[in-house]
C-alpha cells in the first residue's frame, strides 16, 4: 500500500471518535463497519478497490450475508479504510507512524469539542447501554495504549484538569461531570502514542490513574458497579506504572467502596486491606482513607473488634495528616469526608452517640452543594433514629423527605442503595405500617 498519502477509502477521522463505530470495530464487526463507511461517503467499489476484494463481497459482508475472518483480510481492511491497528486488536500498521490515530483537528473540528458533545449527548438521558458503551470504549483505547512504552510530551493541562475534577461535583450532575471527565480522559491516548522519557510516561500514567479513579467514582454514585470496578482496573494498572504507590493505595480503597455500599463488606475489607498493606503506615491520606474504609467493611460483616482497630487507626492518621492531605477533594482525606465514613462505621457498629458526633461535624464542614454526602449523612441519622430511639416512622419519614427532595440526577445509584437499606432493617411487622409503605414505593417506583 502506497504510504505516501491517505488511501482513497480512508475513512472520515470522525468516526475514530463515534463509540458505535469503535465498538463495532473492536468487535470486528465488519457488517456494521462497512455499512457505516458507506453511510460516511466511502463507497463499495472504493472499498473494494483498495481492499483487494471484489464490490460485490463487500456488499454481501455490508448486509450481514458474508463475514470477514481471515487475519490477512482483516489487516488489509484496516490499511485501506485507515482504522489504527490497536483498535482491532492487530499491531500498529506502517501507515500509522505517517498519519496519527488522533489528530489534532477533524473533519468536523476540534475531536476534543466533538468527543465532549457525543459524551455529554449519551449521559444526557441517563446511565444507559449507549453512554456505556461510549465510556468503555474510552476506557479501553487508554488500556491499549498503557501496554505500549510510549507517554506525551506535555501534561500540564490535563495535570490541572484532574486536580480539577478532584474538587467533585460542585452542586453539578454526575451525568454531566462524567462526561467532561472521560472525555479530558480520552485526551491522554493520543499523548500516550508518542514516545517520551521515563519521567513523563510516569506523569501521564499518574494522571490517567487519577482520571480513571474518579470516573470510577462517579459511576459507583450512579450506581453502575461493574462498570465502576473496570475503571478501577485501569487505574489500578496506570497507577501502578506510575510507581506511585499512594495513588495505587487510593485506587484501591476507593474500589473498596463498590461492594461495601453494594452488598458485599467481607470483599471490601480485602480490597481495603490490600490498600492499607500498599500504603505503608505512613500517615498518608491514602492510609486514612484505607484505614477508614476498612473499619465500615468491618462494621457491616459484623467484626466489631476490627471494625474499632481500624477507626482508633484511621483516627490517630487523620490527626498527623499535613494540610494538603486534609483537603476537601476526591484525591485527598479532609476532616468531612473522614467524618462522613466515621458516621457510616459508628451506625453500623450501633454506636448512635459517635455516629451522631460525626454526622453533626460532617454537616457543618460540608458545603450547601454537597447534594450527595448532605443526602447520606441524613439517611445514617434516620438509621440512628429506627436503630437507637426505636422511632421507625420518624426515620422512615426523614428518607422519604431526603428522596423526595433530591434532583432526579442523585435519586438513584448510592443514595438510592443508603435508603434501601434503611427500608430492608425495618422489621417485617413493621413494614407494613403507612411510612415503611410509602418508603418502599418511592424507591421501587
């Protein structure tokens, strides 16, 4: 194949950046694949011509009548419509060290406005199978790219970005902040295709293990736990290239947090004890957060014991943390969001004094657009009310009032679950009565 400028079958760069074509491509789709560069303006007999096969088989694999197998065809098809090797899982192709995967414009413009646009248009309706796709195709084209001895030359802005995001969702929907999240996310792969000292691979790797951690975070408040704990994997793995051990240790907790608030605590306290042995008895705010993570796994799995070890710890860290580790961001351990775990391990363990200290201490640090940890630190101060006081109704009452109140964005995923839990630890006698009843509707409506 002439490498001297782009084939005329080559397809237009926009559909590099459209997730129903890239996931149609990773799965070698061919059927999908060709009949989305027909309806992009390549031609069959243009395929065909550069393809090496006949237009008519073009047209049968186009109507899902033939099919594309053979390595060779499918190399060839990737050189002739210019689809980067990684994506369908080949080696890069000659061409690529001529033409980037990612260039800086478009046929539409800048690909960064457009992937932004096409995020944000997905998550618009929700966290649904399409805007899915879109992330996990975000998410794997970065995983394609950390197997490879490459980094960028300039991180400087996407570094300020992910402070950014760290500082969380800012009264905003979480449908909203992911969208901007993945799609500065999805910037670092064309970064990461160039080659680049030792040092600033590790910058990029950090900063991807950063940026993939609070995806994951995000998607876990949505209530998306499979697709949270694949983006933890791929921060666990920049993480880990990064040779930063704090952040990998920070991964790992904030992991731990999935099946702790979905229904699994004995397999959260093994992440948050991998977390704690990966931090060092250092304290770190990674080490607090472990320690603290590890004390509400402990308190939910019944292990009252362990579940004090881990807070006396996580408590004694929290009082030596210096005064960058103490800020109030995802990527650090402030006083509130220590306060906010202590309230959900004190709950637990049945300690409605403790728990109502830190609830009151979290409520005044927290911030009026703190929609999502206001939510559940009222919830854990209802469970106080049925557990300690005994006053079911009024506890029941104060969910319903939290659910009723929230914007639709935070109605689902975490908030959704905190409450649910409250309504499964009302006795069977009880839930029949009008508020565990209406309780119940609300959150099976």
């Amino acid at each position: 194949m002439d490498d001297s400028g782009p084939s005329p079958a080559r397809i237009p760069r926009r559909l590099l950046n459209d997730p129903v074509f890239v996931r149609a491509v990773h799965d070698r789709d061919f059927t999908a694949v060709f009949a989305m560069a027909r309806n992009n303006g390549v031609s069959f007999y243009r395929m065909s011509q550069s393809c090496g096969m006949k237009a008519e088989r073009i047209s049968k694999i186009a109507r899902g009548d033939a099919s594309v197998t053979a390595l060779e065809t499918i190399e060839r098809v990737a050189d002739a419509l210019g689809i980067p090797g990684a994506l369908l899982g080949l080696a890069a192709r000659p061409w690529e060290h001529h033409f980037p995967t990612s260039p800086p414009e478009s046929d539409d413009g800048d690909d960064a406005v457009n992937r932004r646009r096409l995020l944000r248009g997905a998550l618009a309706t929700g966290l649904g199978a399409t805007a899915l796709t879109a992330l996990t195709d975000t998410r794997r084209s970065l995983d394609l790219a950390l197997a490879a001895d490459t980094a960028p030359a300039d991180l400087s802005d996407l570094e300020a970005a992910a402070e950014t995001y760290g500082y969380g969702y800012h009264g905003q929907a979480p449908t909203r902040v992911l969208a901007d999240l993945a799609s500065d996310f999805a910037e670092l792969r064309p970064f990461l295709d160039t080659p680049q000292p030792v040092p600033t691979r590790i910058r990029v790797c950090r900063t991807a293990g950063q940026m993939a951690g609070m995806v994951a975070i995000v998607l876990h408040d949505l209530g998306a736990r499979k697709d949270a704990r694949a983006w933890f994997a791929t921060a666990s793995t920049a993480a880990k290239e990064s040779r930063d051990n704090q952040l990998h240790a920070w991964v790992l907790a904030r992991e731990a947090m999935v099946p702790l608030n979905y229904g699994a605590p004995q397999a959260a306290a093994l992440l948050a004890e991998q977390a704690r042995q990966i931090a060092g008895d250092r304290p770190t705010a990674a080490a607090t957060l472990a320690a603290a993570v590890a004390a509400r796994a402990y308190a939910l799995s019944h292990q009252p014991e362990q579940a004090r070890k881990a807070i006396t710890t996580a408590d004694a860290f929290m009082e030596r943390l210096d005064t960058q580790a103490r800020a109030d961001t995802w990527l650090t351990h402030g006083e509130q969001k220590h306060h906010v775990h202590l309230s959900h391990a004190f709950t637990a363990l049945g300690d409605t004094t403790r728990a109502r200290e830190s609830q009151h201490r979290a409520l005044e640090l927290s911030a009026p657009t703190s929609t999502m940890t206001r939510s559940l630190l009222t919830i854990d101060a209802a469970t106080c009310l049925h557990h300690d006081d005994g006053d079911t109704e009024q506890a029941c009452r104060r969910t319903i009032t939290v659910m009723a109140d929230l914007p639709a964005a935070f109605r689902t995923g975490l908030v959704h679950r905190r409450a649910l839990d409250l309504y499964h630890s009302v006795p069977a006698r009880h839930q029949r009565e009008k508020t565990a009843r209406e309780l119940h509707e609300l959150l099976t409506a």
